[in-house]
C-alpha cells in the first residue's frame, strides 16, 4: 500500500513538474493563452477522471486502467471539438494541441496498468450512462462556457459517410474474432479513414477559400472524424463492460493509428505557414 501511494504521489508531481514548466515559459515568452484554449485542457481531464470515478464506483473497474484506456482517444475527441470552437471565434487553436497534451500525459501516467480478468460488475444500464457521461460532458463544457455552435454537430450526411464506413469495416474483419475485438477493430481504424477522406475533402474545399462558408465547411469536415471517435470509445466502454479488453496493448497500438490520421489532418488544415512560404512572400 505505501509502496502504491508512492508511485502515485510520484506521477502526481511528475504532472505538475510538467504543468509548472510548461506555465512559467509561457509567461517568461509574454504568450498568452485564451480561455477557451485553456478551456480544451480543462474539458479532458474533467471528462476522463469523470468517467473513470463513474466506473469505479458502479462497476469497480480500475481507476487507472480506465485512464488508461480511454485518454488519447477523448483528448482527441475534445480536440476537434476545440477546433470549431476556434473555427467559429477565429482564435483559440492552440486549446486543440493542449487538449492533446492533457491526454498524452495522463495516458503516460496509467501507461502501465493493465486489465483484471473480471472487472466490471453491474449491467448494460451503466456501460450506456457511461458512454453518455464521456460524449457529452466535453460538449456540454464548450455549449456553457464558450457558446459552442451545437447546430454544426448535425451533419446527415457524415452519419451516413461513417456509419457505412463502419459496417464495412466491421464485415471484412474475420468471423471467428470476439464481438467485442471486431467492434473495437472497425471503429478504430474507421478513425484513420475518415482523417483520410477528411483531408481529401479539404483539398477539394480550398478551391473555394474565398467563399464566406469556408470556415464552416471546414468545422463540417473535423466533424466526420468527431463522430467515428465517439463511436470508438463507445466501443471501448462497451469492451470493458463485457470484460473483453483482452492484451490492452493492442489497444495502444490502435491508439497510436488513430493519432497518426489526426495528426495527418490537423498538418494539413492548422498548419501554420512554413519557413520557405515566409522567405518566398519577402522576397515577392
């Protein structure tokens, strides 16, 4: 028990060794950070301890492991959520890469845990609250304090986009695999496709830069890889509360594809302009 306390006491104060370094140079450098910049790092750790105390409490599943399993995808969630907040204000983008930090560094702080062989013990009443809890809670921070556009969150069409590009990933997989694993598969990967046809649906859209409906286009675009991620870590609550998480580094590895196709869509939508762009404008 001590020996436990310690490591988590020491975890505690690797973060905030982080948090500190991180705040004093951003204030010796004069950058100032916006709320709702702020707000994208609040929204994930809120979130994740939220519905990692829910499962404790109702069906004993490991604090950690729960940490563990669903940060990366939720700070990505939350991401692309600040993304249109920022979108829509017309500042604010760097509450997207901080959400993304705030889930790197509480994945790293759980990164070892794994999963018991029967952790979750209530019923399907609690796996759906749970998965509920995740979804919403972020966009209901963002809706209260930073007026979210909710509306641009109903796009018919990217529901029909993904949903079919999940049946078919989940159809292709191997039969014998576990329910659970093929959902878990489908919506995984689902993630990095959609990062794909996002960017290819971006290229497409900057031929209409000049068009006033430019920015929202594009808070339409994050949206097709908002919907397949809350799938995801539906599927992922869903596997735990069947206790079928099974090797959760195969979890990690779906999480890292997963960042790979966001990190893919956010260089080519957020990059900000490159050193030969800057030498070629003073020279023209």
């Amino acid at each position: 028990m001590l020996r436990e306390n310690g490591e988590n006491l020491r975890k505690l104060l690797g973060l905030a060794v982080f948090v500190a370094t991180l705040s004093f140079v951003l204030w010796a450098s004069g950058t100032s950070i916006y709320q709702i910049e702020a707000l994208a790092s609040a929204a994930v750790a809120v979130t994740v301890f939220s519905v990692a105390v829910f499962l404790r409490t109702i069906a004993g599943v490991s604090l950690a492991f729960t940490i563990r399993l669903i940060s990366i995808p939720l700070g990505l969630y939350v991401s692309l959520l600040s993304l249109i907040q920022a979108a829509e204000v017309g500042y604010g983008f760097i509450g997207s890469f901080l959400a993304i930090i705030t889930a790197g560094f509480l994945f790293l702080s759980c990164m070892n845990e794994r999963a018991e062989e029967k952790q979750f013990s209530t019923n399907t009443t609690t796996c759906v609250l749970a998965i509920l809890l995740m979804l919403l809670l972020p966009v209901a921070i963002f809706t209260f304090l930073a007026q979210f556009p909710l509306l641009n969150l109903w796009q018919p069409f990217i529901l029909v986009l993904v949903s079919g590009s999940f049946i078919s990933l989940y159809l292709l997989q191997d039969s014998n695999k576990a329910f659970s694993e093929r959902l878990v598969f489908a919506s995984a990967y689902n993630v990095v496709l959609q990062a794909v046809i996002a960017v290819m649906f971006f290229i497409i859209l900057t031929g209409s830069m000049n068009d006033g409906s430019f920015v929202i286009n594009v808070a339409i675009i994050a949206f097709s890889i908002i919907f397949p991620l809350a799938l995801y870590l539906s599927t992922l609550i869903y596997a735990i509360s069947e206790n079928s998480v099974g090797d959760v580094s195969k979890i990690d590895i779906k999480n890292w594809h997963i960042v790979e196709g966001y990190l893919f869509f956010m260089a080519m939508v957020v990059a900000p302009p490159s050193i030969i762009e800057y030498i070629l404008s003073q020279q023209g």
